[in-house]
C-alpha cells in the first residue's frame, strides 16, 4: 500500500501535533492526557483549516490494540453489575430522552428549526442521526454532523478534567508486560475480529470486534497477556488525532456561528446525564464517573476509549454503550417518519 507524498505530510503533522498535545495535557497531570490533548490540538489546528490526515491504516491497528486493552481489563465478576437489568435499561432510556429532551428545548431557544434541533439533540449517534436526517425535508444536515462532532471532541476534553476536579479515585494501571509470544496471538486475534465485526457490519466495529475477541480469550483462559503501556499510548495520540480530524470540513465562519447554541446543547445535554448516572450509579453499587461514561451522550468507541484511558471499568462502559446504540437504533427510525410529517405540514 502506497500513499501519496501530500497524505504522508498531513499525516505525519496530524501525529506531530497530537504528540506534543497529549506529552503537555499528561504533564500537566490531565486525566486520559494523550487521548484529550491529541484531540484538542488536532481540533484546533483543523479548525483554522491546516490540511491533516490520519489514515485508516493507522487507525485500524489503533482500534486493535485499543480493544485488546478493553478486553483484557474486564473483571470476572462484570455481569454482577447488572444484578439490576431493569434498572439499567430504564437509565438508558431515560439518558436517551433527557438529553435529547435538554438539547432540543436549548436549540430550539436559539432559534433552530424543529428538524436540525431534533436531530442535532440525539446523544452520541453521529451516523445514525445523519443518515435519517438526510431523508427529512427542512434538515441541515451539515450542522447536524456539526454539533454530533463538536459534543464528542467536548466529552473527550471536558470528561478527564471533571474527573480530575472532582477527585474521583483513578486506580493505578496494571503493572507493564513484556512484549511476547501471547501478546502477538492476541492482538492478532483481536485484528481478525475487527475484520469479522466490520464484514457483520457491526456497531463501532473497529473497536468492538476487537474488544469481544480479547474478552473471549481472556474470558476463557486461554490468554492472560495485558496490553502494555508503550502500545496504548501511541493508540491513544491516533486516535485523539482521529477525532480532532473531524472539524477539517467545518470552516471557522461557521462554527462561530452555531458554537454557542451547539456548546449550550451539548452542556445540557451533559448536566442531565450526570442526574441520570448519578441515580443509576446509587442503585447499581459503582463509581458515579463510571456509570457517566456509560450512560454519556457519545459514541460507543470513544466513550469506552476515555474510559480505558481513566483507568476505570471499560467493559461496564462498552456493553452499556452497545444496549444504548441499540435502543437508539430501534428509537431513531420510528421518530424519523413523525419529525418528515411534520415538517411537511
């Protein structure tokens, strides 16, 4: 595979900045500081239009050793978590609602039409909300990729430093493992259930094909190798870099136009969460940062990548991200004919 002398630049400047934003956000003692800090650099500089590039072939393998990670760190005793289904599907759809419920009433204040605030409101479903929105007279489409893309790079950055603020216990990484046999065959089996999940068109397939082929083997003891710290962070800057990416096609006139409405939105929509976390934390006997992440208005890879990144429960995180995208999955498109019928009235 051979790229382009102009791909290879961008890229090599998108590395280079995240580099130096994740080494300054971790010195400065940030939490998860070479995911937030690659992210925030790479946004930045995207932003004032510096052409940037990062890869799928970097990407990919990131996504690997990212959910070899994840699987490897989940606890035996994961699922006694959920000794309470009821109470954490209840919380799901209620983050679900809340936050779409917050972010629409705040959007619609400022002004927004029916359609974009509705769309631009649903937590964490940047393809789904979309790809239904296309469908939809009236919608925006561009400024619904907009805001989806701007409450992610806001949850990445912002998350860490309530955590920090807050004083929430951050449990000492595993200790460091060498560089063998097993930890070759398993990230090597992670990549092939990349591969699987993404032919099975799986949700966030490049992180969760990964993620259940280390679990599996873990689960079943048929390997115990950990991911040391020399591969995570290097994932960790690709795919800060990745995410900060995602403003290249936004110019910086539009977004100083719809920044304030999209940040007021996405706060809301962060303020209910934690009411919902909180609650649902109480009753389920874990850390209310960790039930956060789980029931946060991002992505399913993202959210589980912070949470690897923090140090906390990135398997609790996954599966309760996953039964959210379902949820939303099954929600979306029955609210989409309803949002068309009324635009059309």
């Amino acid at each position: 595979m051979t790229f382009p002398q102009k791909t290879v630049a961008r890229t090599a400047l998108a590395l280079l900045l995240a580099g130096c934003g994740g080494a300054l956000a971790t010195a400065a003692g940030v939490s998860a500081g070479w995911l937030c800090g690659a992210a925030l650099f790479v946004a930045v500089a995207a932003i004032r239009q510096v052409p940037l590039a990062v890869p799928p072939a970097l990407v990919m393998p990131a996504y690997v050793v990212l959910g070899a990670g994840m699987g490897s760190a989940v606890r035996p005793d994961l699922l006694l978590d959920f000794g309470h289904p009821a109470v954490s599907a209840t919380a799901i759809l209620l983050a679900i609602l809340a936050t779409t419920a917050a972010g629409y009433v705040v959007l619609r204040l400022c002004g927004w039409g029916a359609e974009t605030a509705f769309f631009s409101a649903v937590p964490g479903a940047l393809v789904q909300s979309v790809a239904l929105a296309e469908a939809v007279p009236g919608v925006n489409v561009p400024v619904v990729a907009m805001v989806q893309t701007l409450r992610l790079i806001v949850l990445v950055t912002v998350v860490p430093l309530i955590i920090g603020s807050v004083g929430a216990p951050v449990p000492v990484p595993v200790a460091e493992v060498p560089f063998d046999l097993p930890l070759f065959l398993l990230l090597a089996t992670c990549a092939i259930g990349q591969f699987l999940a993404h032919r099975l068109r799986l949700p966030a397939a490049l992180l969760i094909g990964p993620f259940f082929a280390s679990l599996l083997l873990h689960g079943s003891g048929l390997n115990a190798a950990h991911v040391p710290q020399p591969l995570l962070i290097p994932a960790y800057v690709v795919i800060g870099a990745h995410i900060g990416t995602r403003f290249g096609r936004t110019s910086p006139d539009v977004l100083l136009r719809l920044i304030l409405p999209a940040l007021a939105s996405t706060g809301s929509g962060i303020v209910v969460a934690l009411g919902v976390a909180w609650g649902a934390a109480a009753v389920l006997s874990v850390p209310p940062m960790l039930a956060f992440l789980a029931f946060a208005p991002g992505g399913i890879d993202a959210m589980s990548i912070l949470a690897l990144a923090l140090h906390l429960d990135a398997g609790f995180v996954v599966l309760l991200q996953v039964a959210r995208f379902l949820l939303l999955t099954v929600l979306l498109p029955f609210c989409a004919p309803r949002m068309q019928g009324g635009a059309e009235e």
